[in-house]
C-alpha cells in the first residue's frame, strides 16, 4: 500500500509545520505550503529535510491559480485547510479591505482548494477534508468579529459540504482549538482605522489588551493539540476511536468550557421561545 498524500495548507509555522513533520515522521508523503519560500525558509529546511514538499501558495491568489497548484500535486489523501491569520478589530472599527482580506484568506481561499481537490478524491472514492477553525466561531468575543465571521462561514461550508461527499467516502472534519502557545496572537493584524473614542475604557479596548497580553501564555501545548489532530483523522491513538465518528474535534481545556458555555446559552434561548416558534405553522 502506498503512502497517504497530506496537502497542508500554512505549513510555515504552527499547527502546519507541526502536522507536516509529524506525519513525515511516519513515513507519509507532505505538500505543505507557505507564502513565500524565502520568508519561511527555516519551515522548508525542516520539511524537505525529512522528506516532503514545500510550494508557494498564497489563499488570496486568483481562484484558477489556486486550482492549478493543488490539482498538479496529483493524489491527494488528507487536505488540511490550516493556514490563516487574525484580523484584531472591533465591528464598527474593521476597513472593507481588512473585511475582504480576512474572508479572502480564511474562507475563499479554502474553498477553492476544497473545490480543487475533491474531483480527484471522488474519483477515488476516497479523502478526508480538515478545515481548521477556531472556538471563535462558536463563542465570539470582543474584537475577534471579523475573523470568528470567517471562521462561522468555513464551518457552515464544512457541515453542508459533509452530507454533500459522504455518499463518495469523503469525510469532513472541522477542528475547533482554544488558545495555543503558537505565533497566532503574535501575527495579529491590527486595525488601520482608530477606534471611536466612545470605546475608550469598555470592554473592546480591555479585549485588544487582553489578547496582546496573553500571547505566550495559552493553555495549549500545539505539540499536543497536533497530536489529537492527527490520531481523528488517522484513527490512531488517544483521539483515534473519534474517526468518523464526530464533526467536531474540540482542542482545548478552554476550548470545551466555551462550546458547553455556548451551547448551554443555545438551549436556554430556545427554551424560553418554544411556544414562539411553533406559533407560526399554518
């Protein structure tokens, strides 16, 4: 049997150049990419050192550019939708570029390598798609509007697009980290327009402190939330019994008490509106 074929997007750093040494550790085959080879040059040193691949490739290129790159990798096994970044901005604050550049990067961009690679893994009957999302999209909070927007968007796309391919053997795994001691918080984008002075002392500018202070003190070890990543969707180890099994893989001691925060708040809304709901059938 051949070596599975893992496609990583945003393998510069992180979550990606983690994933894609660990599964080069196993004997498997890695595309990983990066933006910009010179300005990650360490990430392809490590990568091609143990046997993988590294291209160019950025999500805001051109949807057909994007399609042509994933399409030449050939076979591809295991998608990972990894690569992503952080617009830090209050709602009201956010430019039009800044909104476009953060949907570009973490929901287009996806989508088109998505829509590249299932011709082939529906051919062969056979793929796993795993897009990277955050506890953001589930529990926003202050200042992250735009990139838990992109985040809710990619999960949306994720469920629909699991009952669309189940019928081909193709599954879908969305994962949902807490905070990780990665470069995240450190490669922020910052607002290119002041806040409004009417926020000064509540809580959007406690949220945007608060994020700058926590950077290099998350909770999770992305050695360890990589490891989970790889055992749902290889059905080894201690997260290997969830293969196929969830939609959701949750990462994170604060990651979990937020989806349970969230969902318990979901269930209450609902409660108190029952009557309301079924109130409207003719």
């Amino acid at each position: 049997m051949s070596s599975p074929v893992w496609f990583i997007t945003g393998a510069s750093n992180g979550f990606g150049l983690i994933l894609a040494l660990k599964a080069l550790k196993a004997n498997h085959r890695v595309i990983g990419t990066v933006r910009n080879k010179t300005k990650s040059a360490d990430a392809v040193k490590q990568i091609e050192s143990a046997g993988g691949q590294v291209i160019e490739l950025d999500l805001n290129e051109p949807k057909e550019s994007i399609d042509k790159k994933v399409k030449a990798v050939g076979q591809i096994d295991y998608l990972i939708n990894n690569a992503g970044f952080f617009v830090l901005s209050a709602v009201e604050q956010a430019t039009e570029q800044e909104a476009q550049l953060q949907l570009q990067t973490n929901f287009f961009g996806p989508l088109y390598v998505i829509q590249a690679a299932l011709p082939g893994m529906r051919a062969r009957r056979s793929g796993t798609i795993v897009n990277l999302s955050s506890i953001a999209a589930k529990d926003p909070r202050p200042t992250s509007g735009l990139y838990a927007s992109s985040k809710a968007a990619l999960e949306a796309l994720s469920e629909a697009l699991a009952h669309e391919v189940s019928a081909f053997n193709i599954s879908v795994l969305i994962v949902e980290p807490g905070a990780f001691r990665t470069n995240f918080l450190a490669a922020y984008t910052s607002p290119s327009a002041p806040l409004p002075g009417d926020y000064a002392g509540t809580i959007v500018e406690q949220a945007s402190a608060a994020y700058a202070a926590n950077n290099g003190k998350q909770i999770g070890d992305p050695e360890k939330g990589v490891d989970r990543i790889y055992e749902a969707v290889t059905g080894e180890g201690l997260a290997g019994r969830l293969k196929g099994k969830v939609l959701r893989l949750v990462i994170g001691r604060d990651a979990l008490q937020r989806m349970r925060t969230t969902n318990d708040k979901f269930l209450e809304d609902l409660s108190l509106q029952e009557d309301i709901a079924t109130s409207t059938d003719f």
